[in-house]
C-alpha cells in the first residue's frame, strides 16, 4: 500500500462509529485477556480446593500486576507516541517508534523476571497472606514470571496495533491465546499431579503463542512501518518521549497496586474464607474493569491520533461520546450483577462460608462503580494529548493515598468488611471530581484546531 494512499477511519471517519468500532474488538480483547486468570480460578477452585483458589486469585494477581502493571503503564508512552505520529502521517518515526518500543518490552520482560523471582516470597509475606496458602502461591508466581517476556512482548505488540487503529489483530492472537490456556489448564490440572503449577504452566505457554502471532504480524506491516528484527534499536527522542509519557502511569501502577496490596493485607486478616471470596469476587469485578478499561485504551488511541493531527474539536466530540456511553455501559453492566449475586461467584467456588461473603463485597462495591467510570475515560483521554504528570498526581493523591489514610484510621481496632472496602467508592468520588476539573479548566488542549482541507 502506498503511504499517501491511506484513509485513516480514526481521524476522517464518524466519531461515535468509530469509537465503537474500536472499541469492541478491546472490549473482546481483555475479555479473553481476563479468561487466562479466570480459566484459572474456576479449574483449580474446582479440582484443587480453597486453598488453592486463594493462591491463583487476590493477593497473587495483585501482586503478580505490581510488576507487570509498572510495564503496560510504561508501555502505554510508546503507544502515545506512535499513535501521534500515525494521525500526522509522519510514517518514517512510526517506524522508529515501533522498533524502539519491541526493544522495551524485551528488556523490561526481562527485568521483570528476575526481580519477580527474587522478590516474590517477600511480597507474599508482606501482604500477609495465609501460611495455608503461601507455598502454593509463590509456586505459581515463580513459574508465571518465567514467562514475562511472552508477557511484554504480546502487550507492547497489541498496543502497537491499536495505535494503528487496529484493534482486531490483538483480538484474534488472543482468543487463540485462551483456547490454549484452556486447554492446557484442564488438561495439566485436571489429569496431572501440577496442581496450581500446571494453571501456571497453562498460561505460559498460551501466552507465548500471543506474543508470536503478535510478531509474525508486526513484520507483515506496510514496508514503511514494519518490524524488522535486525533493526531494533533504541532511538534517543522516542525513548526519551515514551519515558515522559509513560513513566507517571507507570508509577501510577505501581502505587495504585501498593494500595491494592494493602487492601488485600486487610483482607487476609479476616482468614481464608475471606480471601478466597475475594478473589472470586475480583473475578467477576474484572469484567467491569476490562470494559472501562477498553474504553479508556480506545479514547487514547482516538485522542492520540487526532491530537497529531491537530484535530483538537474532534477530540473535545470524542471526549463527550466516550463518557456517555462509558456511562451506560457501566450502569448495564452494575445491575446485571447486582441481579445476579451469588450466582456469578459459584463459577468459583461451592462453599457456602465464601459465597456469603463474596455477595457482602459485591453489595458494597458494584453500585459505586459509576464513580470510577470518568477516571479511567479522562485518564485515557489526557494520556492520548500526551498529558500524564498531573493525571497521575492526582490519582496518587486521590486514590492510593487516601486508600491508606482511610485504612490506617477507619477501620479500626475491630474491622469490618464494609468499613475496608468503603474505601474504595471514597476515592472513587474524590479522585473523579479532581479529574474532571482539571480536564475542563487545566491546559490540557490547545484552542486552535486545525483547518480540514
């Protein structure tokens, strides 16, 4: 295909059609993403027990994310950065982009292995987790983090896509990615003696066929665009840029984890029973955070290109449509579990002690779900104009620090399940309010926009 040839839907097309457009295959996307964790849970919940369960979900996953999430944070500065150059047409530093950004992931999967190795045991023992429950989780993160480069790579590939308005390649590589997982977990938990390390093992190797579809199609690019493996190279402005844009979400990951793991600290207090219901309940949580989420990734991406195109009063339309439908997703999405209850959670587990109190944490959290929903749009939004410094102050402050103040002084000498988790609609509301006044009145776009010919 010729450059001048090309017609990019994002930044010519209908604005609501093209976001939903967009957005669904993302949406799909992180719902077989989720499917790895979830497959999981239901298989060794079901073969190998509560214990087991506990040790695959809550605070594993969250930990697990403590590493990872610090990288997809950084990763989404590389994905700004290219989609920028994509809306300008400036094809020849979109390729610079993409080769400096595979380079990233490669290295930072393989940071991520060795202090995943080296530190596992102490973050287990850190957020306090069950001595019942301890073994079989650092068993299964050890074997997790040998994969992390498949990890990197699919993620930084996938936002390569997307950045390039293609958001249904990432799609495809991953529902073959889950089919295996599936497989693989029945078959090395269910018929094997592995027990939690076969789930691990089951999302290795999934994982690893991701991150090779993501690169055979990255090398079938536009030949001004593609990947070329002899010619990965850092380029000093990129890194220096996706850096800059990155790093803050980065550590916004990263703390917003350190407040999770504190949650999860309180949580593991209340015993096993408790801990397992909430990483069942984080199971059904994940579908409405990988919804939101997928908006938030499909604003960017719109933003990002259109910013550099300098099409700023398309961006301010995209910002409306977003948070409107965003709105009603997430209300639909609410009153289905709130429907529901106990019966999404016995995908999970049978035992009537964690079911009950599985249904106490999803009475308390879902209706408040609403006021997330602007942060994560917003967030989206200011990171695609290449805004992240303040976005991120705010949510450290607002969120994760608030978070700890709240379960340093409210809960108390004797907690209960509500005066914990009611931190999380409290940060909710403070965070929100924050945001949207800095989005309307901060210097986040430019007034000029620039004139269509």
């Amino acid at each position: 295909m010729r450059t001048e040839t090309r017609v990019n839907g994002i930044t010519e097309g209908r604005i609501s059609k093209q976001l939903l457009l967009f957005f669904f295959p993302i949406l799909f996307g992180t719902f077989f993403q989720q499917l790895y964790n979830t497959v999981d849970a239901i298989v060794v919940g079901q073969y190998l027990g509560t214990e087991a369960l506990a040790a695959v979900g809550g605070g594993t996953g969250t930990a697990i994310n403590l590493l990872i999430g610090f990288f997809t944070g950084l990763s989404s500065g590389a994905t700004v950065i290219i989609s920028q150059y994509y809306g300008a047409r400036n094809y020849k530093d979109t390729n610079k982009a993409i080769h400096t950004s595979i380079l990233i992931a490669i290295i930072g999967g393989i940071v991520i292995l060795f202090i995943g190795l080296l530190f596992t045991r102490p973050i287990l023992e850190l957020i306090g987790t069950p001595d019942d429950v301890i073994d079989l989780a650092e068993r299964y993160m050890r074997i997790y983090f040998l994969g992390s480069i498949f990890n990197t790579v699919y993620n930084m590939g996938a936002g390569i896509f997307r950045a390039l308005g293609d958001s249904r390649k990432p799609l495809y590589f991953l529902i073959v990615g889950c089919v295996v997982n599936i497989i693989l977990d029945v078959l090395f938990v269910g018929f094997t003696p592995l027990g939690v390390a076969g789930a691990a093992w089951a999302t290795i190797i999934s994982q690893a066929a991701s991150a090779v579809l993501v690169v055979i199609y990255l090398r079938r690019l536009d030949e001004d665009i593609r990947l070329s493996l002899r010619n990965l190279r850092l380029d000093s402005v990129i890194l220096k840029n996706t850096l800059r844009i990155g790093l803050p979400t980065g550590i916004q990951s990263i703390l917003y984890t350190i407040s999770n793991l504190i949650i999860q600290a309180n949580v593991n207090a209340f015993g096993t029973a408790t801990a397992a219901a909430w990483a069942a309940y984080g199971k059904l949580d994940a579908v409405f955070w990988m919804a939101i989420n997928a908006f938030g990734i499909a604003a960017t991406t719109f933003v990002g290109q259109n910013y550099g195109a300098k099409l700023y009063d398309r961006v301010r339309s995209g910002v409306k449509i977003s948070l409107s439908i965003g709105g009603i997703m997430t209300v639909l999405i609410s009153i289905v579990f709130l429907l529901l209850q106990d019966k999404g959670l016995m995908l999970f587990t049978t035992d009537q002690e964690v079911l009950s109190i599985g249904v106490s944490i999803l009475l308390i959290l879902v209706p408040t779900w609403i006021t997330y929903m602007p942060i994560e749009i917003l967030s989206g939004v200011m990171r695609g104009c290449g805004k992240t410094l303040i976005p991120t102050i705010i949510t450290v402050v607002g969120i994760c620090g608030l978070r700890a103040l709240w379960l340093e002084i409210v809960p108390g000498e004797t907690p209960t399940l509500l005066s914990v988790f009611l931190c999380y609609p409290v940060s909710w509301v403070i965070t929100s309010a924050a945001i949207i006044i800095y989005y309307f009145y901060g210097d986040v776009l430019p007034k000029k926009q620039k004139k269509l010919k």
